[in-house]
C-alpha cells in the first residue's frame, strides 16, 4: 500500500525531482483511481457530439466505461456502461440514438437516463416483487457544461468547475471559441480519433502542460514545414511566449499573450485551398476587431489530470485515459467553427491527421518519446531513479492579472510539470475538497518555488 508519506517522498517540488516510481509503480496506479480519477472533474466529451434527443456517445472516466446521452428532456445524462444484473457492456457501439439500451445477455432494458424499466419475466419470474427503482444504472453524479465541453466527476459535491478551472478558463475560452472571436462555437469535427501507446499516462498532460525542449524529436516535421505556424523551426520563439500555470490547481500551458493585433502565429497559409485561407484571413480580421485591445492567448496546455488542448492549428482536444500502469488509450478530439463551409472542414480535417493523432508527424514522435520512457523506467535499478525537473527551477514569478498564476518568463522552463505533479501529490495524498481547493491550510505544505518580484508580461 502507497501511504502518504510515501507520496511526500516521491514528489520533490522544491528540489526539482520526482521518483520515476510515479510513473511505473502499480499500487501507485491503483491508488490514482481512487484519489484522481474517483474525485477530479473529468472531460466527457462535447455538446456537439449528442445534439438531439435520446443521443448518445461512449466515453470515459480514467478506467470506467461511460454511456453519455442526451435524455427525451434535452438533460445530459452518464451512467456507466455496465448492466446493473450480470454486468455486462450494455452498449456496444461508440455512438448512436436510441430510446433503450437493452442488455445482450438477459435483456434488462434502460432509459438514456438510466432507469430501469424493462424486466424479462417481470411477473411470472419475479412475482413482480423486483424494485426496479433500485436497479437502474449507475449514474455519474456531478455533470457540468461549459462553454459546450461536457465534465463529469464521481464525487458527489466536488467544488463548482468554474472554480475548479480557476483562470485556466480564460485560456481553455480561445480554443472553444470561434476563429473570429464570438464565444463558444467550437464543434467536435467527425468522430474521436482512438489508438493505444504503452506508456505511462501522465507523459502526456506533462507534455502538453509546457514541455518545450522536446522540440527536437520534431525536426521531421519541420523540415517538411507543416508546423502550426508554417515557418518551419518551431524552437525559435518570438519574444513574449512563455510557460505559465496555477501551482494551486495543477492546470498550465505554454505559448504568446498578445494584443490581436500582434498575433505571433498564424496557422498555415492554405495557399493552394483560396477559399480556407479566405475563411481564416476573414476570420482574424473580425476576430482582431470585435476584440481590439483584449489580450489573446495562442499555444497548448493541461487541465489537470489529463485533459489537454492546443488553441491553434492544430486546433484539438486530446485525453489521456489510463489503461494500467504502463498503457495509454488516446482520444483526440478536432475542433472547427459550427459554421465552418464543408471545403473547410474537409481540409482541416485531412491537415488535423497528418499533423496528431497516431498516423500524424508530430504524435508519432511523441508516442515514442513516452513508451520508450515508460519501458526504461520499468526495470529494478531504473525505478530506483528520479526524474530532473530543475530547469528553471525558482526563477517563475507571480502574475497579478491572473489570479494564482505564474509565469516563468521564458519557454523552456519546466515549471509547469512541477506544479502538475504537485497537484497530482495533493490528490494522492487523500486531501479533503476544502483542502484541494486551498479553503483551509494544510500543516507542512511546502510553496511553489518563486522568484520576487512580479515579472510584467511582455
């Protein structure tokens, strides 16, 4: 059994360092499930995948297999997806409509909202004596929208997801919304992309959270010059881009705050589609007027534990689901504009794959990155190491304007994965709600390392 103490010495926030035990460690694991994913709020999925009545769509919370539907009502719903009499998969397709899910193996029937109302035998079997009320599904108790994204969480009272979020709302806004500015009009693009890695599943909200240095294994990607920005090599930043996080809520990323009409990335050009780079040059246009004087943030990051997005081209969602200690089912979600014309989507679409997902450039270096990893770490003297999260270490700096967050002033920091695995020990450690959320003080907690005084953003 992994104690609380034991976690303690895992994760060295101060010192830059966490056991690779974190990473490899099956009690570790086990202990994730109850303490992360049995409490944090958990992306389900998107209003756009379930828009009709009795819609459905499977997804996921950490090891559990949820079906998410949209009730007769229009109320988004999630039970799990396992029949309350034998257990067995109830749903079998990844999405659908239906006014019943009916169980393959004894043919118990249940609501898009989970009641059970449909019993084989109900009178000349049971006697009519079988409480249906008492055998419905499993339902997912706490269930939240914002700005379209669906949000799930098993605890029964977790804080509200706004204060959840905190200012990494702010951030998480750009990619939900539409390209030329107006609020929330993203949508889920086709389906889901799926695939399985064997690797561990933090690598992933770790990378996304700011992991720049990597850029390396991407060198493939920009000789072939198909970057978001396409220009090429992507380690050379323009001056203002920097990591930034929420040591008090484990959420960060990286990438420019700039005024619109300083915007330092542009997607690709889509010179040989005129009509997709007419849309996108429209786009910012309006985006930079009916914003004018607002800040803007362009780039990638994490909503603890293991949601991630990136704002720009490749415009995405991309979750982490753990399938054991040391394997990974991948969900990528592509966003567009509702209203994106169809010669837009179908180009984005084809960009979006050749970019993410397991056939695209840049993903497949990732993926290798983090098996090869996971697979190194495994071994008896190799678990016995630490992994090195010093650069950077004490030189981020508080930032006013946002609420909590720090800013390191500078790309290649690794502040945000120390303050990920700092939430993650906070998790681990069976804090109280009350104490997650920072509303009562926790004896021995050590500070998130800061330089003084505050930095001004660029």
């Amino acid at each position: 059994m992994i104690s609380k103490d034991d976690i303690r010495g895992m994760v060295d926030v101060a010192g830059g360092s966490v056991s690779r035990r974190v990473f490899v460690d099956e009690d570790v694991y086990k202990r994730e499930q109850e303490q992360i994913f049995g409490r944090a709020w958990l992306f389900l999925g998107h209003e756009s995948q379930i828009p009709n009545p009795n819609d459905y769509v499977v997804a996921r919370m950490g090891e559990e297999e949820i079906i998410l539907t949209r009730a007769a009502d229009g109320k988004i719903c999630a039970v799990l997806n396992s029949c309350t009499h034998r257990g067995m998969k109830l749903c079998r397709y990844d999405q659908g409509n239906t006014r019943v899910f009916t169980c393959p193996y004894h043919a118990w029937s249940f609501s898009p909202n989970g009641d059970l109302y449909g019993v084989p035998g109900f009178t000349d079997r049971y006697h009519e004596e079988l409480d249906k009320s008492q055998w419905g599904l499993t339902r997912v108790p706490s269930i939240t929208v914002y700005a379209g994204t669906i949000w799930g969480s098993w605890h029964a009272s977790p804080p509200a997801l706004e204060d959840y979020l905190g200012g990494m709302r702010t951030w998480l806004d750009f990619a939900l919304d539409y390209r030329d500015g107006r609020p929330a009009g993203a949508m889920v693009l086709v389906g889901v992309q799926k695939w399985r890695t064997k690797c561990n599943w933090k690598f992933a909200p770790t990378n996304f959270i700011g992991d720049v240095a990597h850029v390396i294994s991407h060198r493939s990607v920009d000789m072939v010059n198909i970057g978001p920005s396409g220009q090429g090599r992507r380690d050379r930043k323009t001056d203002g881009a920097s990591v930034f996080g929420w040591p008090d809520l484990g959420h960060g990323g990286t990438g420019w705050v700039a005024a619109l009409e300083e915007e330092y990335v542009q997607p690709p050009s889509f010179g040989q589609f005129p009509a997709v780079a007419e849309y996108f040059r429209k786009a910012r246009e309006e985006r930079r007027e009916r914003r004018r004087g607002e800040l803007h943030f362009q780039g990638k990051g994490t909503i603890f534990p293991n949601m991630s997005f990136h704002e720009e081209q490749p415009r995405t969602i991309i979750v982490a689901h753990p399938d054991g200690p040391h394997q990974t089912e991948f969900w990528r979600y592509y966003l567009v504009d509702r209203d994106a014309p169809i010669e837009v989507q179908d180009v984005l679409r084809r960009y979006f794959m050749s970019y993410s997902g397991p056939a695209g450039l840049t993903e497949q270096d990732d993926l290798e990155n983090w098996s090869a990893a996971t697979t190194a770490s495994i071994t008896r003297v190799a678990r016995q190491s630490r992994f090195n999260y010093q650069m950077g270490l004490g030189h981020s700096q508080p930032y006013s304007a946002f609420p909590g967050c720090v800013w390191a002033g500078q790309l290649h920091s690794e502040q945000n994965q120390l303050i990920w695995l700092k939430r993650w020990a906070e998790f681990m450690e069976g804090r109280t709600w009350d104490e997650l959320m920072h509303r009562v003080p926790v004896p021995g907690d050590v500070p998130f390392p800061l330089a003084q005084p505050e930095r001004a953003l660029a």
